[in-house]
C-alpha cells in the first residue's frame, strides 16, 4: 500500500510505546517465543516504520524472549518454477549458471515484507543458512532455532519451524492473515494427504569456497486453503482477533494451530 494511503486511513499515529500498548493487550509477554509476520501498511502510519515495530516487539519480550521472522529469498531458487513473475524457458539455464550464492548477511529477502528485511539486519539478529526459506531469529533461543538448517529441512523437520514447535512457541500476526502463515507449512510436512508429492528444486550456494547450483528434493507447497484452515482454527478456539495500531492482530500458540493443521489436511485436502 502506498505511503500516503496509509496516512489517509490513519487517524493518530502510531508510535513504539502505542504499538507496546496494543501488543501487551493484545498478550504480548516477557519471555516469550514469536515467530511474527506483519504488514506494515496496514498497521497504519507508525513514526520510526519498522523499526518502531521491531523494537516495540523485542522491548517487550526482553532478552528472555525470542522473535523470529521468515527472511525468504525465493529468487534464489529453480526458475523453472517461478510463478511471480515466471521468465521465459529459455532465460533458465542462464539464471541458473549466474545467479548470486545466497549469504546470510548480505542476501536480501523477497516478498516477506519491509519489517522482515530490517529485522534481518539488527544487531544480535541471527539467520539461518537455508539458501532459499531462511529465517532470522533474536534473543535467547536463536541460536538454537537458527542452526543446523539443512537443504532439505527447508519448512519441515528439522526447520526452524520445526524448533519453535518444540519450544511451544507463539504465532504472531499483524496486518496479514493466514495465508501468510509459515507455520502451516510444517502441517503440510506432517500430514498425509493424498495429493502430497515432492519436487526438485535448486539454489546457488557456496561448497568449500566455490560456487555451485545444487539440486534437492522438498515438499511441493500449496497455500490455496490455508485462509480457510485458519478461518475454522479460529472458529475451533473460539478465537477473535484485536487491533494493533488499525491492523487486525492475532497471537496464539504455534503448536496448537500446527496439530490442528495436520488433522485439518487430512481430512479436507484431496
């Protein structure tokens, strides 16, 4: 959404200590595991953007806590099966002799949005190795959820998914629905529907020093029910969703949502 747009649908703007407000109210605790996604847009006209987001988050969970965000870099990846945009057949082998090795410190994200990009770049923020579903993660557990990322483990067993799952984390949503919800994928490893299949995908990456394209199998994803799987999670709960900033905001538990998903895909995907 465009800059001025947002100004127009704000009515008072938000600042760090407003946004700490509505996120305490919101359940927002010291100590706490959160994997985030938002949308900065919609949370309104905020002074400092992002990093009055970010710091807003991280104040509140204190260095006892840890936040996560999914820094994906998809470019990154077997053209063949870019669809946002796809680029001609011919161009493939091209992209696939030249494209950049992924580096952790210096690989930007694509399409998770301006907060996950700074956040990328805080101090003490650590990223994941996966060349193409990285993820960064601050605080006392980053380490831990970050490391050991293999090719593929990439939202499966194993990801940093995967570990926040284990350490009962939260799932925070601020200004985007489910269908932006990474978690889900770690259902879609878990379940066994009848459609599920794996694909070969690649990236470019660095093996002692040298550039090379690699090849691994992953799970074939599919988003296109995850907005009606988050729609009867919520309605399962009994769960209403508050207001960060003029954002639609939604906490609740990682894993409870997971398990859901798993038997929810089971039971509805063909």
């Amino acid at each position: 959404m465009p800059e001025d747009e947002t100004i127009k649908r704000t009515i008072t703007p938000n600042t760090k200590e407003s946004l700490k407000r509505d996120l305490m109210a919101l359940g927002l605790e010291s100590g706490a595991i959160i994997i985030m996604h938002s949308s900065l847009s919609r949370l309104g006209w905020t002074i400092g953007g992002s990093v009055a987001l970010i710091q807003a988050v991280m104040e509140l969970l204190t260095s006892k806590g840890t936040l996560v965000m999914a820094c994906f870099t998809g470019e990154n990846s077997e053209p063949s099966k870019w669809e946002n945009p796809p680029v001609p057949e011919e161009w493939w082998e091209t992209v696939r002799e030249n494209m950049p090795v992924f580096q952790m410190d210096v690989t930007p994200t694509r399409g998770v949005g301006i907060v996950a990009e700074v956040f990328r770049t805080f101090p003490n923020v650590i990223r994941s190795s996966h060349p193409v579903s990285s993820f960064a993660a601050w605080g006392k557990y980053a380490k831990r959820i970050t490391q050991n990322h293999i090719l593929n483990s990439d939202l499966g067993e194993g990801s940093p998914l995967a570990k926040i799952y284990e350490l009962d984390g939260q799932i925070l949503l601020v200004g985007v629905t489910h269908e932006n919800n990474t978690s889900i994928h770690l259902a879609e490893y878990r379940s066994s529907y009848p459609s599920k299949k794996y694909v070969t995908t690649g990236s470019a990456i660095l093996i002692n020093g040298m550039r090379k394209w690699v090849e691994w199998k992953e799970l074939d994803l599919n988003m296109d029910d995850f907005e009606q799987l988050g729609n009867d999670f919520e309605t399962s709960i009994n769960y209403s969703p508050k207001k960060v900033g003029i954002a639609e905001a939604r906490l609740f538990s990682q894993r409870q949502l997971v398990d859901f998903a798993v038997g929810w895909m089971n039971q509805n995907r063909g």
